[in-house]
C-alpha cells in the first residue's frame, strides 16, 4: 500500500528534514519542480537518493511540453498539445512526442508525468490555452489517445486532467473559484467525452479545482458525485484518482488544510498534492496520521515500466527527436 500525500522540496538535494518528512509512510510521492532540476545527472542522482530513503516513493513532475515542461537543460524541448494538434501529421507527432517525454523523464529516474491535459481549449481561459489539444472533443480524444499510446509505449502510465474539463471557465485555478455555470447534460456532451473516451487507456485522473454548481456545490475534487458516481461510476474508471495541488486557490473552497485533505480523500481522492507548502504539507500529513486514514492500494500501477540507460543513443529517440524538433521550429 502507498500512503496518500505527494509532496515537494525545496532544493536540488535532499536536506535532513526532507529526509525525515519522506520516511513517513503516509507520505506516498514527491513531486519535482523547476528549482529542483539542474540537469539530466544531477536528477538522476536526486532520484537515487530519494529512493535510498524510500524505495516504494512515487516521483513525479509536470513535463507537458510548451509552456509546462519542468525538465529543460540536457532534455528536448517539447511542443505543446496546440502545436501536435496544428502539425501536418498530429496523430503521428501526438505517439512521438508521448514516447520522448516519457522515455526522457523515465531516463532520470521519475515515474511519471501529469500529462497528458484532456481540457478542451474554448479560448476562455488563458491556463489552459495551448496546453489542450483543441475544442472539438473527437479531435482531443484522438490526439489524448495516441500521445498516451506514446507513453505506454516507453513505459510510463499516463494521467488525464483536469476531469470534468476546465477550459470553460476563465478563472485561473491557482489564484481563484473558477466557476462553470454549465449544466451536466452540457458537460457530458462536450468535456466529459474526452475523458470517457480515454478512461480504459490512463491509469490516472487529475480533477478540476472548479465548482460545477449547476452538479455539486464543492470543486470536482472535493465532490462524492463527480469522483464516485460519475467518474468511477458512470465511466468506470479504476485507476489512480490524484487531487490537484491544494495548496491553490481553487482548493479554498473546502476550508483550511485539514479540511481539504479530509474532503478530498472522502470525495475519492486517492493520492493529494500539496505543493510549494510545506507546513501546509506537513499540516496535511497531521491530519492523515490522526485521523488514520488507509493508504490507497492502487496507486502502484503508477510506478515506471521501463527504465533507460542511456536513451539518446535509442534509433526511436533520434526518430522522436526529429519529429519533434520539426514542430518546434515550424511555431518559431
């Protein structure tokens, strides 16, 4: 079993609080970030000494490509889901991009990425923009579909966000409520297809920090419905369901920390986030050891399935590569 909170650090090495927070077997994953990473060895080596203190961890990072790619120096610059989606090919470019970011994050020693975003882009709302691959819902779901096929492919599982869609608001999570005034029908006939079309392919699911009054007053990923009756229920997804940061904005709703760890974990959640806080994070952890919460069971399908010695001198990576590189300098 995995215990339930992902969280950060400061730094490029581990420190001896860091060492100590991470023992806590409620403590599940970590998630790195850009002030985290200096180059491809020096993640490397990050990795293995996370894995000396706890060998079971989850790491993570946010690796999209465009404007989201945390892993920059000594790693492909990677295009955005717009850009796949604007190629001559996206089909082929959505399966090359899929297996390079996930065959360059595996190669420094990460599980996984949050990728890919399954939003579509109504041109409403500036954070999601061009990391969505459009807004017709076929198209997002074809595109969602082979860049995840991709990443299979290189051994990692993929995650699907922000479930049920945030690209209608024009709040930005991070510093507000968004709030989408839609109703379920309307949802279910546009966002929700992206997500049910791709629930058999991902092994995780990232919710919203959007409130869908016209469904359940609490955000998505505080909400019994949402998560229990419409994405486990109604879709039948089984895999891995992961809050977004808490530490955000869009997370106030639920009340202080403690009260967002214990709403998001009723509402299903099986692995929470809490990000760039650490006394939040610990905070979080508190509330997760007093109240004895049980550790998700699920969450091992998110570990790499492949790892890679020294993936730049693979043919499918100069392959990638290529591909790849074409869409960069076709959008400069």
């Amino acid at each position: 079993m995995q215990g339930s909170l992902m969280l950060d650090i400061a730094g490029c090495w581990l420190t001896a609080e860091d060492r100590n927070i991470l023992r806590q077997p409620e403590v599940g994953g970590l998630i790195l970030f850009a002030r985290n990473i200096e180059h491809p060895q020096q993640v490397i080596e990050l990795c293995r000494s996370i894995r000396k203190v706890r060998p079971d961890l989850l790491i993570a990072v946010d690796q999209e490509g465009g404007r989201v790619q945390r892993l920059r120096r000594g790693f492909t610059r990677l295009p955005s889901m717009h850009a796949i989606a604007s190629s001559p090919e996206p089909l082929t470019s959505a399966r090359q991009a899929g297996w390079l970011m996930a065959a360059e994050v595996l190669a420094s020693g990460i599980d996984f990425s949050f990728a890919p975003v399954l939003d579509l882009d109504y041109q409403r709302n500036a954070v999601i923009g061009h990391r969505a691959f459009g807004s017709d819902p076929q198209q997002v779901a074809a595109l969602g579909r082979a860049f995840v096929h991709g990443m299979q492919r290189a051994g990692m599982a993929a995650v699907g966000k922000h479930f049920p869609g945030h690209g209608w608001v024009t709040a930005d999570s991070h510093f507000d409520i968004p709030v989408d005034e839609r109703s379920l029908d309307s949802i279910r006939k546009s966002d929700l297809q992206t997500f049910a079309s791709l629930v058999g392919s991902i092994k995780g699911v990232m919710p919203a920090h959007v409130i869908y009054p016209q469904v359940d007053e609490q955000p998505a990923g505080f909400s019994s419905f949402w998560l229990q009756q419409i994405l486990r229920g109604e879709l039948g997804f089984n895999g891995v369901i992961f809050s977004d940061d808490l530490s955000m904005a869009g997370a106030q709703a639920a009340g202080d920390m403690k009260a967002r760890t214990q709403a998001a974990i009723s509402a299903g959640c099986d692995m929470i986030l809490v990000c760039n806080d650490r006394a939040g994070a610990e905070e979080s952890l508190s509330c997760l050891q007093q109240e004895g919460i049980q550790p998700a069971q699920n969450t091992s399908c998110m570990r790499a399935g492949q790892l890679y010695n020294n993936v730049a001198a693979q043919p499918a990576w100069l392959q990638a590569r290529q591909v790849v590189q074409t869409l960069i300098n076709a959008g400069e």
